[in-house]
C-alpha cells in the first residue's frame, strides 16, 4: 500500500471488511473505512451493512481506494443462462 500512498493523505474503503483486519497493516497516512454485513466491534469509521440491499457508501464520503478482498464468494450471487 505504501508504493500506492506515497507520503499522500489517502482514504482507503474496505467492501466487506469483515473484522477490520487489514486496517491494522496500512500505514498512517491511509485512513481505513470498512463496510461489512456484521461489524464485531462498533466504531465511527466502519458501517454495518448489506452491500445486497444498500447501496455501497459511506455518508456521502469519497474515497481515493476501494477493496473488496474475499468479498465475492460470499456473496451467493448464481448465474443465469441467456
């Protein structure tokens, strides 16, 4: 992450964040947002929500980097033939 930031102030939203893990591996100047279904331990810059239902936000905040690690086969999402 740190070849991405640089010295600059980034703010980095973590899709399906499950614990928050990674928010422990940034380094300072990456702010860490996450949103996921069921957030453990509350606090102001994680969300909990359905990504399925909600659309995928942050109280109108932009953010400079979006992940998703893990995220996809979770999701339950079957594909349909044409």
């Amino acid at each position: 992450m740190q070849a991405i930031a640089g010295s600059r102030e980034l703010d980095l939203l973590d899709v399906g964040c499950g614990p928050a893990t990674l928010m422990h591996y940034l380094p300072r100047n990456v702010h860490y947002y996450g949103i996921d279904i069921a957030i453990q331990d509350p606090a102001p810059n994680l969300r909990e929500a359905d990504i399925l239902k909600e659309p995928v936000g942050f109280g109108g905040r932009t953010f400079d980097i979006a992940v998703a690690q893990g995220l996809f086969e979770y999701m339950g999402i079957t594909r349909t033939r044409r």
